[in-house]
C-alpha cells in the first residue's frame, strides 16, 4: 500500500511541475557541521535553508486517514558502520508547524525558513559516517519530487571540544606576558651580573669563534628546553581536567594567593628561595667538561643559580598557567625561556657588545622590590575569586581597591627613595627612569580613587571584584533615585530595591546573593527565567558566566554598558545569568545525577555548568544564548568580543527571529486563500 501511495505522489508531483514550470526548482539547501561534545560523544547538525514560500516537510507526517495520499517525509539514512552507535533517533530542533496544506488538503507538518535537526552519536574510534537526506518540498500550488543529499561526517575521536575565540586571545596575552617576565628576570640580581661571567665560558680566541657560537646557541636552546621541560611536567601532573577544580575551589586559590604573598616577601629582602648546593654544584662539574653536553650543563647551572630571582617569577607564571587549558604550561615556559635565552645567547655570539651594559648595582635590587610589590597586587585575585565563589564577603571591590591603592602610593614612594628594604643601596638622588616609574605608579593610584565610589574603571574590570560587590556605589544610587523620581511623578511611590520582582514575574531564585551588573533585573534560575519570558511573551538571553571569569567582567563593563545593549537587555529579553563556578548548595530535593557524566549535582554552579555541556554542547565562558519558549536556540551564540555593535547585531537578530517564529505561528494557507 505504502508504494502504492509514493507512485501516486510522484505522479501528482511531476504533473505539478510540468503545469506550473519548466525550471528544475531547488528550494531547499542543505549543510551540515559535527560538533565534538566530549573525547568520543558527538552531534551532527543538518540544516536545511527554505526559500520563501515553501515548506519542508517533517520527519513525520501525520494523518488520521491511512489510505490517504501524503508527501515523503523527511528521512535521515546512515550507512552501516561498527564503529558508530547511535544515541536515540534524530531530534528536530526547529519549530514544527501543523496546518491544512492544500497540495494534499490535510492537516500536515512542516517548516518554513529553516529546518534543523540533530543526531547525536559515538564512536568507538575515528571514523567517517556516511549517508543521505531524502526529502520533499511544496509550495501553495506545486511540489518538487523527493531528492537526495549526501553526507560524510569525520568523526576524530580523541579532539578538543571545539572552543571560542575568547580563549584565543587570552592564550595570547598569557604568553606575552610570560615573554615579558623572562625579560624582568634578567634584570634581576641572581640573574643580570650572570651574563658577562657566562658569556665568557664560550670565548675561546678568533679562530674558534664558529665553535663558540655553536656552543652559545646550544646553550640558549638548552635554556628554553629546560623551561619548556618544567611545562610539560606540570601539564602532565595537573592536565586539563585539574583546571576546573584549580579555577573555582577556595583550597588552590588561597593557597595561590598565599604563594603569591610569599614571593613578594622573597623580593623584599625577608628571605631566600633557594636550591639545595648539591645540585648547583652537580651542574657546574658538568658544565666544567666543556663541548656540547658542557653547553647544557652550563646552562642548567644558570637556571639553578639564579632560581632565587626567577623562581617566583616561574612560580607565579606556572600558578597562572594551570588555570587555563593543558597547552598553557608548555607554552608559557617556552616563551618565558626564550625571552630569557636571547641575551646570554646574542653577547655570547657578539662578545664585543657587552661593553655597552649598565653596570650592576644597587638598582638590581631595586628591580626585585618593585616586583614584590607587582606580586602582592595580583595575588589579591586569587583571593577575590575565592571569596566571590563562596560568597564570603571578606574581599569586597571597595576594599579590593583600597589595598591596590595603598600598594601602589607605596610603590611610588619607594621609587623615590623613601622607603628602604634590608638589602637595598642609598638612593642620594633620583634617576630619571625612578622618577617616570614613581609617576606611573601614582598616576595609576589616582586612577583607581574614584572606583572606591563606584567608578566602573573599564580598563581593569576584568580583574576587580563585581561592581554588586560595592557598598557605596554612586552610579547606583542615582540610578534608583532617579527611577523613584520617574515613579513620583506617574503617581506612584514604589521604592526601587534590589530585590524587586521583574516585572511581576516573582522574586528571582537565589537573587539575595547573586546580581546582575548596571542595574539589570533578571533570573538565576532557567525554569523560573522560561516562565517569565512565557508570562511577557519575551525572547530568552542566556549569560553562562562564572565569578573567576575576567572575560565575562570585561564584556559587562565594556559592552553590556552601552546604553543600546542595556536598553534591548532591559526591555526586550529576559535575562537569566547561569553561573557555572558558584559553590552554593542547593536544597537536597533539586539534587539530580547528570544524564551527561552521571555525577550527582549539588551546588549551583555544578548545575548550570552541566546545564551548559549537556545542552548546548558548550564549556566556556562567556557564552550567550538566545532562546524562544520551546528552549531552543534562535540564533547562533555569541562568545567573548569587545565590538558593541557585533553585541547589538547579535540581539536584535535573535529578537528578530523571535518575531518571525511568533509570527508563524498564524496559518500559512486558507481555503480558497489568496
């Protein structure tokens, strides 16, 4: 019978073609993409782009009469393949429209504008999945015969999770940074006096100058090698996975800030960090045999005697490094060794050119102090990431900027010559260099005043606790003053509180200890943020984020302020901030084992992090998401980008998709319509 029905369709589609035109009709495209969720788990995405004025039919096709003619539904076919098994059948992901379709006066399934569907899959071992869509389209008078699209997913077992650019850029700022400190730490006291005395270990007379610039550039190699070498160790021992925990939980962090105040107490002068002689003394017989195994050792023994210096330096860079992802180590040594090799290298190469260094002194020191206090600083954040993930309250914006200024105003003073350590020379007058640096250290501590009053200092939002975190913030307190006025003069006397309802919806869920930024009102929670969007009939804005994410600080000072994206957050979507870090436990009812790692969830962030991965396929942060009543997304996410307009673009496409879908929802055909 089911042949009977397709000979028929086929007949009627193809008098339907030749009556209404002669042109081979193509109203449907097809692409696909395969997206990696983790090591072996996968989802191939097809999407299907209709031109107007036609529709594609569903996946099912539903009638109530068996013998009735109906179109060839949509069908996914996958050639045979051991290696692949398939998790439950394909999921249509688009918004489904059931009406009357005149082509076969029934009530029948389709989509218009776009068409997207979802088969998630795993593979035992990389491998490539082959197959074809069939599929049928119509418009309101005419039909194309089912057609065929072919695919070949690779499927590479093993790979990344697919990231962001976001991570891009940070990866490129860490390994500035970490070139930047291999530069600092030769201008260090273990270090810098260390380059001419080294230097001289490759001079051996004009005629065996070609042997000691091979045994100066093994030396230099040998440098970066043995820092690349700590990297990868580090990456070995903690790997990716110990990220996570390292990022979020208060044990790393405090312990982080803590090492971070001890190296700063380590340039001060209060102690030494050093290694045990035995194994600088080991070195430098090696090094002692000359040749090429001589060039190592010699360069092994540089990195052990001047560990005292570049110790905290590494120590510092490589605690940063394990936040990131595995290649961070790796790669933040190896720049940091190379900025460190270059100049033993290039005197060792031109002896001639090291009569042109500063002398050593008592500015050597100097050097280390101002790097102590540099420490001190940034291992405050550490700390801030702790106390925000736990909900602490002990690190404040307010105070997290009053120890910065405090730091820094000293920082200056001591430039000046006004402050001295155990080690450090006198300082009858200033130097031009002290003087400038002494002016940027101020500089930057009048700079930071005026956030001690809510001042947003874009430049560092990143980095500072959250601005909710501020008890005496002015911005927000003229802000609601000037709401209450609003409210005044329209006759009414509300006070604006932070914990007002959003538009009637309710008191949002876990809005006593978490907040969004500028003012915005919205949900902390998905279900309770879904019914509100219902309620107003409101697109859904997404904002998976987390307390240690600076990222996530950067976009909401420098994009969300913009007063074109605050006026769409605000007055077209519903916001629901997802953060994935958050330690606060649920209540023991909504604890739940995750269908995606089979972990039981019990904290806020575990929660939405799982919410993330196993919905959306998603594991970083910053990460938005627009979606319409039925949970599904709207447009493509948006990820970390500074450009407001790429931000605004973003939202007013996902409000405009919104507006389409809402309007679909009308019929599409009337009898004996127009």
């Amino acid at each position: 019978m089911k042949t009977v029905k397709i000979l028929i369709s086929l007949l009627l589609f193809t008098s339907f073609t030749l009556f209404s035109n002669a042109q081979v009709e193509e109203p449907v495209k097809w692409n696909y993409e395969v997206n990696q969720i983790n090591d072996n788990e996968f989802e191939i995405v097809f999407k299907a782009k209709i031109e107007k004025k036609w529709h594609l039919y569903s996946t099912v096709v539903p009638t109530d009469d068996p013998d009735a003619m109906t179109p060839v539904p949509t069908s996914f076919n996958f050639e045979e393949n051991p290696d692949v098994e398939f998790i439950g059948k394909i999921v249509e992901k688009s918004k489904v429209i059931k009406q009357f379709d005149p082509n076969f006066e029934l009530d029948l399934s389709f989509f218009i504008d776009e068409a997207i569907f979802i088969q998630k899959i795993t593979a035992k071992k990389t491998t490539s999945l082959k197959g074809y869509v069939e599929f049928m389209a119509c418009n309101d008078v005419s039909c194309i015969p089912p057609a065929e699209f072919e695919f070949t997913a690779d499927l590479q077992v093993g790979e990344e999770v697919a990231a962001t650019k976001a991570p891009e850029k940070s990866l490129f700022g860490f390994l500035l940074v970490a070139f930047l400190a291999g530069l600092a730490a030769l201008i260090t006291p273990c270090v810098f006096p260390m380059i001419p005395m080294t230097v001289s270990f490759f001079l051996h007379g004009e005629e065996e100058k070609r042997k000691s610039i091979r045994n100066a550039l093994i030396f230099g190699l040998s440098i970066i090698l043995i820092y690349t070498t700590i990297g990868s160790l580090i990456a070995i021992l903690f790997g990716a996975d110990f990220a996570n925990w390292v990022s979020t939980h208060w044990l790393p962090n405090v312990l982080f800030f803590l090492i971070f105040v001890f190296f700063a107490f380590s340039f001060f002068g209060m102690f030494e960090i050093t290694l045990p002689s035995w194994m600088v003394n080991k070195a430098d017989r090696q090094a002692d045999k000359g040749g090429i195994s001589g060039s190592f050792f010699m360069a092994l023994t540089t990195v052990l005697v001047s560990f005292s210096c570049t110790g905290p330096i590494v120590g510092a860079l490589l605690v940063e490094s394990v936040e990131g992802n595995m290649l961070k180590p790796i790669l933040g040594m190896l720049s940091f060794g190379i900025a460190f090799a270059i100049p033993f290298t290039f005197f060792a190469i031109f002896p001639k050119m090291l009569s042109n260094m500063p002398k050593s002194g008592g500015w050597l020191n100097s050097v280390k102090v101002v790097l102590g206090f540099l420490e001190l600083a940034l291992g405050l954040k550490f700390l801030s990431i702790a106390d925000q993930t736990y909900h602490w309250g002990i690190l404040d914006r307010e105070v997290y900027l009053a120890i910065w200024i405090v730091i820094f105003v000293l920082l200056g003073i001591y430039l000046l010559g006004k402050i001295k350590f155990s080690h450090d020379s006198d300082v009858p007058h200033v130097s031009v260099p002290r003087l400038m640096l002494a002016i940027i250290s101020f500089t930057f501590a009048i700079y930071l005043f005026p956030g001690l009053f809510g001042a947003p200092l874009k430049a560092l939002s990143g980095y500072l606790p959250p601005q909710h975190t501020h008890d005496f913030d002015l911005n927000d307190i003229i802000r609601k003053n000037t709401q209450l006025i609003i409210e005044e003069n329209n006759g009414t006397e509300k006070a604006v509180v932070e914990e007002q309802t959003v538009a009637d919806c309710g008191t949002p869920k876990y809005g006593d200890f978490l907040h969004l930024p500028h003012g915005l009102m919205g949900y902390f929670d998905y279900d309770q943020g879904m019914e509100c969007a219902k309620m107003q009939n409101k697109p859904v804005f997404i904002d998976f984020t987390g307390h240690g994410c600076v990222n996530c600080r950067e976009m909401e000072a420098r994009v969300w302020s913009d007063p074109k994206v605050l006026h769409l957050l605000r007055e077209e979507f519903i916001v629901i901030a997802l953060y994935v870090d958050d330690k606060k436990t649920m209540d023991e009812e909504e604890w739940y084992v995750s269908k995606y790692d089979g972990k039981k969830k019990k904290t806020i962030g575990k929660k939405n992090a799982d919410f993330q991965i196993s919905k959306f396929g998603e594991n970083t942060q910053p990460n938005y998401v627009i979606l319409g009543h039925d949970g599904e997304k709207l447009v493509e996410p948006h990820y970390y980008d500074l450009n407001v307009e790429h931000f605004v673009d973003f939202l007013q496409s996902g409000l405009e998709e919104f507006k389409k879908q809402q309007s679909t929802e009308e019929p599409l055909f009337k009898l004996g319509g127009e």
